[in-house]
C-alpha cells in the first residue's frame, strides 16, 4: 500500500504487472540538477507520476537540504511528458517532497507565467516566489484540457497555518524557524495573488499544503485533490482483495494520533472493519494504539529492548508477524 507519497509508483506498477509500462525522463532534481526520474504508466492513457521521483526529500543528502531554493519543477516536467505521450488520465502522488514552493516549478514546467513585477520569470523554490507579481496560467499545457489528473495527497492539510505546507512540514525539510516564517509569508502571498484568478480560495482546500503546496498548484489547473490513501486503495482492488481475506496485516512507521487523519494503515483498518476481518498493526513505535481502528498494534521497538530495531528490523518484523497470528488462533 501506499498514501500518495513514496512507493506510491512502485504500489501502483505492481497491482498492474501484466499491462504496466515505465519509461525514464530527464527532468529537473529537487535543486535543479537533473536526474533521471520514471513515468509510470497503468494502461494506454493512464499514468502515473509520484512527485518524489523528481523532487524528493530522498533525492538529497542530509547536507543537501536547501528549503528555501528547492523545487517541484521536475514534478511538473514528468506530467509534461505525460500530456506530450497522450496521457488522458495522470494520478499524481504528492508526498516525501523536498520543496515548498506552492507547486510554482511544477506549475512554470507546465507553461504558467509566474512573473515579477518586471515581467520576469521568477527563480526556483519559496525564496522564488518572495519576488512573485502576477500569475498566468492561461497558456498551461494544451492537452491539459482533455486530461484528468487526479492528486492523491498523503496528507490532508490546508496550504497555510499550522498544520499547512510551511510550518508543519517545511522544518522536516531543514527549514530554520525564520524560513519557515518566511516561507509562510511567501505562501500566503501566492494564495492572495491567485485568488485573482476568480478560482476561489483554493488554499483552503484538504490536500492543498502537501508536498510542500503542490497540491494547491495542481488545484489551480483544475485537478481533483484526493485522500492518498483512499485513491491508492481503489487502484488496487484492496475491497476484492479483503472479501477474500481472514485478517489485514498494515502498519508504518509511527502509530500516533496522525495515523487516523487519512493515512494508509487507517484506511486499510476501516475497510476491514466493514467486512468484521480484524485488522492488525505492526509498526515501527507505538504512541496510540487506536483501539476503535486495529485489533492490535505491535511496536518493534517494544519486542525486545536488547535489540535495536533499526538494525534488526527484518528479525523483529518475522517475530511480530509469528506474534500476529498467535493473537488470531
């Protein structure tokens, strides 16, 4: 399974063996380097781009990390060439990315015009959009008009605030406190400027602060912002796969309380619940249990305390997995 963010591509080629193709592009990396990237796609027609292909946290090295100048211009290059293969349908998954830009690259690969007051393109990353003037996006990509592109959004939060693109996820990205407010400012301006648009407030939109605000960006050339997981879970028959099943086994790193907000193991739980199969979580660490969700919860970091479980992991994972059907019989 998967949310929208990493694996996504990999989750969706696999459920499609037989008829997946991948094809490798060229695109812009998260700083501008290039870096060759894979367009997934499910049938004639259908593809898939995950944005952290291009513009992905796990593109950079921990030294690497440039919050204020990173951008989603490869994400959008990746679309582009889908709409030039003839895609009439794209499921973008927006998640592990290593900008916040608002989706500005992604949106300027797709012929947008975000200028300066000048009338200049304005640079890459949030620092970029500090000197933002005007948006025009009547000259984006032709074949957008006749394609669907669905974004299947790991998390749900707004464009702004504090659980939105900068000030809950841009210090993931090693944004000091200062750029993080800076990157809020430049944000809030970006949303201001596109109202005028006459599009609505799109920043408002669930899904419109993942992936460091592409999925505002995406919004503003008319895609649907979908739960990741939901989505991810349609495109894989999981409700065909659970009927015939006696238990769901799921699990992610950490178990907290951000697991119910539309993360994939939630997910996974309330469709088995539906069907009265008891669902079982094996995670990394353990902070809430979510009884009403899991029928168990199984933390690795819990099973023995002698043993790390960063550098045994496939060890505790056998041992939780043999502890998960104990439970069942």
């Amino acid at each position: 399974m998967a949310d929208g963010g990493d694996g996504t591509l990999d989750v969706l080629l696999a459920s499609r063996r037989d008829d997946a193709v991948v094809t490798w592009h060229r695109v812009a990396g998260p700083l501008g380097a290039p870096v060759r990237a894979r367009l997934g796609w499910l049938a004639p027609g259908s593809a898939v781009v995950e944005l952290a292909e291009a513009s992905g946290l796990r593109r950079l090295g921990e030294a690497e990390l440039e919050p204020l100048q990173a951008t989603s211009r490869g994400a959008g290059e990746l679309i582009r060439h889908a709409l030039d293969a003839g895609a009439t349908r794209i499921v973008v998954g927006v998640g592990g990315s290593a900008c916040t830009d608002g989706g500005a690259g992604l949106l300027q690969a797709l012929g947008a015009h975000l200028v300066d007051a000048r009338g200049a393109d304005i640079g890459p990353g949030g620092a970029g959009l500090e000197a933002l003037d005007a948006i025009d996006v009547s000259h984006v990509h032709p074949a957008l008009a006749h394609c669907s592109i669905e974004v299947a959004c790991d998390v749900r939060s707004q464009l702004l605030g504090a659980e939105g693109a900068a000030r809950m996820f841009a210090p993931q990205k090693g944004a000091t406190p200062d750029q993080v407010q800076r990157l809020e400012q430049v944000l809030a301006q970006f949303a201001g400027l596109a109202t005028r648009l006459n599009r609505g407030d799109l920043s408002m939109l669930a899904g419109a602060g993942c992936a460091g605000g592409c999925g505002f960006g995406l919004a503003l050339i008319g895609a649907r912002l979908l739960g990741g997981a939901e989505l991810i879970c349609d495109l894989v028959g999981l409700d065909e796969a659970l009927a015939t099943a006696d238990v769901g086994i799921t699990g992610e790193g950490r178990l907290d309380r951000q697991t119910s907000i539309g993360k994939a193991p939630a997910e996974i739980a309330v469709r088995a619940n539906a069907l009265n199969i008891p669902c079982i979580a094996i995670c990394g660490a353990v902070d809430d249990q979510l009884p009403r969700l899991f029928s168990a919860a199984i933390a690795l970091d819990g099973l023995d305390p002698d043993v790390d479980p960063m550098r045994h992991t496939r060890a505790l994972l056998r041992r939780a997995g043999r502890l998960a059907i104990q439970g069942l019989t």
